[in-house]
C-alpha cells in the first residue's frame, strides 16, 4: 500500500521534469551549458591552487628520539660507554641503534617515492658515505637527535635549548671549528668555519634537513660521473669525503638555510668569535664548545673554560684528555 502511494507521487514528477524538457529545449540548453561551464571551472581549480606557492606545513618540535647508526661490523664494544651515555641522560626519548639492514629498510619505508634518493642511497657501498646520507635521511624523515657512535652526551638533551626558545628552534647545530679571519686554514679548501656533523638535531621534514639529502646525493653524483665511474663506486680519498660529501656539503647547507632564514647572505663573518647560542630564523647554531671542540692551542684560557662548560655532547677519546 505505501509502495502504492509512493510511485503514485513520484511519477507525475518525473512526467513533468521530462515535460519541461520538452517545452522549453533553449532554456534547458542554457542551463545544462552553465552547468558544464561551472564544472569546467570546479576541475581546473585545484590544478590552479598546485601551482601557486604553497606555505609549507609549521613544523613540529624536536621529537624525543636518539639516533645512532652501526653500519661497520665490527665489535660494538668500543662504543658501549659512549652509547649508555645517551640511554642514561635522555632517559624520556627513544633510543635507536640502526644497522645497515635497518637503514635500507628505513630507507625503502620513507623514501619508496623518492628514486632520486633511494637508488643512489642503495648503491652506495662505502660505509662512511652511506652514513653521511643515512644521518640526514633519518632526521628529514622523522627528526630527532643523530649522534655517532663515539660521542657520549654531557647533559639531557632537553635542556639544549634555553626554555625561552623552546617554541622557536626546530634545528640544532654546532660549529666544528673556526678559524676565523686570522690564520689560513690547515688542508686544502677548507672552510674558515665548519659546521659538525656527528650530532645534529632536527623536527621532521625540517628544510635544512631536506636541502642536505638532496645536496648529497647531487654531490655524490657528481663525484661519480666526474670520475667516469657509477654511483656505487666512487673513488673517495678522504679529501673527497670531505669535502663533496662530509662538512663541506653540511656547512654550504646550514649557511644556505640561516641565509633564508634571515633574508641576508649568512657566512662565516657572520658566526665567527660566536661565544653564546644564536637563533637564525629556527635554527640554533651552537658555539664550537657545545657539539665540537676547538684545537686546544687554539683556544685562549677563559675561552676554554667556556667551551667546557657548555659542551653538551663530546667526543669519548677526547672525554679522557
Ligand atoms: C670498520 O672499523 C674498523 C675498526 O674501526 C676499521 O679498521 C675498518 O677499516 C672499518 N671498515 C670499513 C669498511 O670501514
Ligand atoms: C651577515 O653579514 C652580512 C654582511 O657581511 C650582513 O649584511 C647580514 O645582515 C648578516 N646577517 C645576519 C643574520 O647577521
Ligand atoms: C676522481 O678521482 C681522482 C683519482 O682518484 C681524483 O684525483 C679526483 O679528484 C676525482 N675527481 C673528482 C671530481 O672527485
């Protein structure tokens, strides 16, 4: 009976909407071209907003999270105490060790879409090249604090940024070394300034940590075809490492970061003599105390008790001096 009474209604409906069809075809006509037009202008749209600038997503603070990287197998043992430091002063973050099978499998997780990175990433054969890479991958992909093998930490790693910047910084680094203005740099081609890269620490997808990947693995195949060979085997003097794939490619991307950062040229006159953290945009830059250590003969008396006092991390040969 419902049903009855339900078609009953309906149907003279659907005959008059036919019938209007019928008795007005220009109108109609009108109507159905506006409705193409306007779903011709709904299509496009998104294509139009994908080409204008996009504002990158704000970024999240520094996950609680400790990175430390196995690729040589050889004994662990050397670097116990230095890795009990971590577990022992950061005892709220998550503490990984990844070897060089977890490292491919983090890398076929985060980067499946990535071929530039990911096939240059697996060719790579040399261990020290492949952690270089592997350091700014993990930090790109899910931030955190990498640190090698034989650093230990000094302090809590939530006490390295000063409370009153802990909404600010979204990356931290130290400078390796300055030598400033005065004397020439030891080795050929070497910076004035350097950053470090055994301890950095980064949000996810921070741009710094973006740039750095995509540097390295431009450099790296750069040193490859230079040399007329593949990806997978490039001949890498230390010289080499330094300088295409190690600090140098680091410190040319921690400058071109601060530059953006702050819209001005940022180089080594701007950071020399630095003897207190400085906030550059969202990345704090340490003095050489903090992650590094100066050449001891280097460093003037009170300089150096200064560099001890904020050192945050330090190398464990050098913890024995
Ligand atoms: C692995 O580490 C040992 C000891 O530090 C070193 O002698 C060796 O050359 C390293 N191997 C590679 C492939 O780097
Ligand atoms: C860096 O130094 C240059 C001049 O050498 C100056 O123009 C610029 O403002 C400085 N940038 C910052 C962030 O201090
Ligand atoms: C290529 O390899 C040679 C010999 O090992 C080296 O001297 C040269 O610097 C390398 N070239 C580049 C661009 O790395």
């Amino acid at each position: 009976m419902g049903v009855g009474r339900i078609l009953s209604v309906s149907r003279p409906q659907i005959l008059s909407s036919t019938s209007v069809i019928r008795r007005r075809p220009l109108q109609c006509l009108v109507w159905l071209l506006f409705f193409i037009l306007y779903i011709h202008y709904i299509s496009r749209r998104p294509s139009l907003e994908l080409t204008a600038p996009q504002k990158p997503p704000p970024l999240d603070d520094i996950p609680t999270k400790i990175w430390q990287v196995f690729f040589n197998y050889t004994s662990i043992d050397p670097y116990t105490d230095s890795m009990q430091t971590w577990i022992a002063k950061c005892q709220d973050y998550q503490y990984t060790l990844v070897s060089s099978v977890g490292a491919n499998a983090f890398a076929l997780k985060h980067y499946a879409n990535r071929r530039e990175i990911l096939y240059p990433f697996f060719s790579l054969r040399n261990p020290v090249l492949r952690s270089h890479l592997f350091r700014y991958m993990l930090l790109e992909s899910e931030g955190g604090i990498y640190s090698d093998l034989d650093i230990a930490a000094l302090k809590p790693a939530k006490e390295w940024i000063p409370p009153h910047l802990k909404s600010r910084v979204r990356a931290i680094v130290g400078i390796e070394y300055d030598h400033g203005a005065g004397e020439a740099s030891p080795g050929v081609d070497r910076p004035r300034l350097q950053f470090c890269q055994w301890t950095i620490a980064a949000s996810r997808g921070h741009p710094l940590m973006s740039r750095v990947v995509a540097d390295t693995v431009d450099a790296l195949r750069a040193l490859a075809i230079d040399n007329d060979t593949m990806v997978a085997e490039p001949r890498s003097s230390d010289e080499e490492v330094m300088r295409f794939n190690g600090q140098g490619v680091w410190t040319r991307a921690v400058l071109k970061t601060l530059s953006e950062a702050t819209g001005t040229e940022v180089g080594w006159r701007n950071l020399t003599g630095m003897r207190e953290s400085r906030v550059f945009g969202d990345v704090m830059v340490l003095p050489v105390g903090a992650f590094g250590m100066a050449p001891m003969g280097r460093m003037r008396e009170g300089r150096g008790r200064d560099g001890e006092a904020q050192a945050l991390v330090r190398r464990v040969e050098q913890m024995t001096d």
